[in-house]
C-alpha cells in the first residue's frame, strides 16, 4: 500500500510550479523519488487558456460542428430505415436501437471515454475514438450481409459516443471562467438542435443508404487533422529536455506505467464514483426529464401540422420541420452570448472579485428558463390544432426552444463549475442521461401520437417539464452545503 504523499511547493525559473511528491512506497515511476509534478502556475504559451482568443474561438466553433456532424449523422441515417429493411430484413427493434440510430451508444460510450479522458488527456482519447470510429464505419458502409452490418454498427456507435463528452471537457480546458460559458454555449445548440433528417435525405438521395455513411466517414477524417488541444505532458517533455532530468512529469503522466487492469479499473470505477454525488445524480436526472421532452415535441409538431390546410404553406414548412424550435434555440443561444453573458454574468462576477462567483447563482437564470418551459408546453398542447392558426403554436415552439437552450447552458456550465478536475466523467453522465429517452423513444413515438394525439403528447411532455422545476431551486438552496461534504469538488 502506497503511503502518504508529502507535497510541498518551490518556483523554478520559468513560469510553472513544481510538486515535489515524496512516497515511502509508489509505482514504478515514482520510485525514483522525488518526482517533479509540473503545472502552469502563471501560463505561458503552452496553457491552452492563454492562446489567442481567435484561435479558442477557432478551435470552438470546430468542435461545435464536429459535435452537430456525429449527433446528427445517426438521425440522418433514420431516414433510410426502410431501405436497410428491405435489403437486410432487421426486425424493427434492432433496426432502430442498433442499425438506423446510434443514440443508445451515446447513453454508455460517454461514461467510458470520459473518464478515459480525464486520465489520459483530451487529444490522446479523441484520436483514438476517431480513428475507431472512421475504422469501423468504413466497415459498416462496405458490409454486404447483416451480421457484418450490425457488428460494425455497434462498435462505430460505441466509438463515436467518445467526441461529444471530450469536446466538453476540452472546452473547459481552453477557457477560462467565465468565459467559458460562450465557448460552449453553440456546441451545445448543435447538440440539440431538432431532427430534420427529412431535409438531409432529400439531398443526400432518397435510395443510397450508404452516402451518410460516406459523408461522415470523411467529416471525421477531416476533424481528426485537427489538432484540438494541447496538454501539460507537452510542457513536460520540454522541461525533460531542458532540464536533462527525466523526473520532470505531466500529471497524466505520473501513473501511466502502472498495472494495466488496475489503470482500466480505476477508469471504468470513477464515473461510477460520481453517483455518489447527489448535485450530478439531480442534474443528470434534470437533462433526461427535459430531452424526454423535448423528443416528444419534435416527434408531435410535424404530425399535427399535417392536419392544416395547405393554403397555409409557410406554418406547415415552419412547424412540420421544427424550425420554431430550432429559430427559438438560436435565438436564445445569441442572446445568452450578447447580452446576458456580458451584462447579467460578468456583473456577477465582478460582485464577488476576486474570488469567482457561487456555481449557484447562474441557476437563477434556469430557474426562470424552467418556468418559461412548461408555458410554452401548455400553450403549444392547448393551441396545435387546425382550428387555431399555426402562427400561435409556433410561438409556443419558439418559447420552447428559447428556455430549453437556456437550460442545458445553465446546467452544463455548473456541472463544470463543480467538477472541474472531473469534467469528462461528470459531463459524461449528463451526455449519456440526455440521450437515454431519444434512443429507445422511436419504438413506441407511432404508437403513442395514435393513442394520445399531439396535443395531448404535448401536455404529456409538460407534465415532464413541470417535474424538472424544483430541480434549480434546490440546487441554488442547497448546493452550498451538498458541495461541502463532496470529495469530489474542489
């Protein structure tokens, strides 16, 4: 058994802090003790949170494409379900969770690379789930029988779950707070941004299943020559070179030459540490209730607009394809950005300076946002029928995606606000809740428009967002003191 770390600070003559961790018994590279733990105590070029605000900027707005391109390329593929169908006979079960969609991966490969992440560094793991990914898409676009088609589905979706959760612990690598809430305020808008697969079938051609499949092999083969991130094991490398002393290591770096299954283990065991913690349990339980319903809307709106005459050409183009929603969402996202990040945040912050602000004052905003989301639901359900013009539930739709972006922004930037040190795992969970309704909702979404009718489902849907009101408010009432007995948090 490892004994207890000693650790005391010195300077060096560059602008880093050293650790000097001195163990009566360590793993195998600590033995030549001491070891030299460098991080940026005044960051120079080689802190990612001192780069040139065009180049974050740069690197954000890549990975908010990057995260639109995987999240929407298992929707697009929907679309062709009938074709795969008929070439390769699927039952509808696995057609749906395995083969046309990808979003259950999306509920268990998070929580994996994540937490791989964490351990071993954003750049490491995101290329290695890329080039998995492209590796066995390729397979699964060249499969000529079932077997083949389903084996490589499942390992592309597991593989491709990795980039969504490890682009937003990069994020908050890259900036700092608070100016992290607008650098990952639109990769969170390409995250949720409604299905319109229709539209994207329609260009790709109706009858070649196989050109999503092309379009984003080639997406991820681009993104994987970017480089996204740098790390401390860069700035190590140069103080061992330097310095002719190979004692000087990354944190990352400190236990990589330990026993492999115990390295697996301790990766794969501390996502599930984190359900230990009640404020990540409460906001991943908060995200699930609000994409639950979220998906019923996107699923209700283009089949009640069905229904209206077709005099009405440009209500049945808005509200068949969600664009109320998605123009909501954009819009919130710019506002968030303009006005109420600058004017409401950073007046927050400046309130509490030098130190940073409580996570919990930025739930005030969700608080409201939670309110203004069960209006828009009562309203869309008391309105989405023929006999009331379309105009009026498409204000009801952009309300909805006004507070919905709204929300997710909020609950984002607090879970990185707490875990900072734990960003992958943490966001992970979230990630993973999120997508845990939209994977198996295309099951049973036909059967439940028949039964209870659109209007209906909305209401159903409020009754959802109704349940996620509290969660803000107590984590605003509470939070401090549930923060002071996590161990998690620093």
């Amino acid at each position: 058994m490892a004994g207890t770390p000693v650790t005391h600070t010195s300077k060096l003559d560059t602008k880093c802090s050293v650790e000097v961790a001195e163990t009566e018994k360590a793993s195998p590279i600590t033995q030549q003790s001491p070891v030299f733990v460098v991080g940026f105590e005044e960051p120079g070029i080689n802190d990612p949170r001192k780069w040139s605000r065009w180049y974050r900027k740069l690197i954000s707005v890549i990975m908010t494409f990057c995260v639109g391109m995987m999240i929407s390329g298992s929707i697009i593929q929907a679309s062709y379900a009938e074709e795969i169908q008929a070439v390769f006979g699927f039952n509808s079960v696995v057609l749906q969770l395995l083969v046309c969609r990808s979003m259950i991966w999306l509920c268990v490969g998070p929580l994996f690379w994540g937490a791989l992440s964490d351990k071993y560094g954003r750049k490491p793991t995101l290329v290695m789930s890329y080039l998995l990914y492209i590796t066995f898409s390729i397979g699964a676009t060249l499969s000529r029988d079932a077997a083949s088609l389903l084996f490589f589905k499942i390992l592309a979706g597991f593989c491709g779950a990795g980039p969504p959760p490890i682009f937003f612990a990069a994020l908050s690598d890259i900036w700092e707070h608070p100016s992290r809430d607008r650098g990952i305020t639109f990769t969170l808008f390409s995250m949720i941004l409604p299905p319109m697969s229709g539209l994207a079938s329609s260009f790709l051609g109706p009858d070649n299943w196989r050109a999503p499949g092309w379009m984003f092999i080639i997406s991820a083969g681009v993104f994987l020559l970017i480089v996204t991130a740098k790390i401390l094991r860069d700035y190590a490398k140069c103080m061992r070179l330097k310095t002719q002393d190979g004692r000087y290591l990354a944190p990352s770096e400190v236990f990589q030459n330990e026993a492999w299954p115990l390295s697996i283990r301790q990766v794969l065991s501390r996502p599930f540490g984190l359900l230990r913690e009640p404020l990540l349990v409460g906001t991943s339980i908060h995200l699930m209730l609000l994409m639950a319903s979220l998906q019923i809307a996107y699923t209700a709106f283009p089949i009640a607009f069905e229904n209206y005459p077709r005099s009405a050409g440009a209500v049945i183009f808005i509200g068949s394809g969600n664009f109320s929603i998605s123009i909501g969402q954009l819009v919130s996202a710019l506002v968030f950005v303009f006005v109420i990040h600058p004017h409401v945040y950073l007046r927050w912050g400046r309130m509490y300076a030098p130190d940073r602000s409580p996570p919990e004052t930025r739930l005030k905003l969700a608080i409201w946002a939670s309110v203004l989301l069960l209006v828009s639901f009562v309203w869309s359900g008391a309105t989405l029928t023929p006999s009331i013009s379309g105009w009026v539930p498409i204000v009801g739709g952009l309300m909805m995606g006004m507070s919905s972006i709204l929300i997710v922004l909020v609950m984002f930037n607090y879970i990185m606000d707490l875990y900072e040190k734990y960003a992958g795992s943490a966001l992970a969970w979230c990630v993973a809740a999120m997508f845990v309704f939209e994977s198996v909702f295309p099951l049973f979404s036909d059967r439940m428009m028949q039964v209870l009718t659109p209007r209906w489902a909305m209401f159903v849907a409020g009754a959802g967002a109704l349940i996620t009101i509290p969660f803000p408010w107590l984590f605003k009432r509470y939070g401090r003191v549930l923060r002071e007995y996590s161990q998690y948090i620093q």
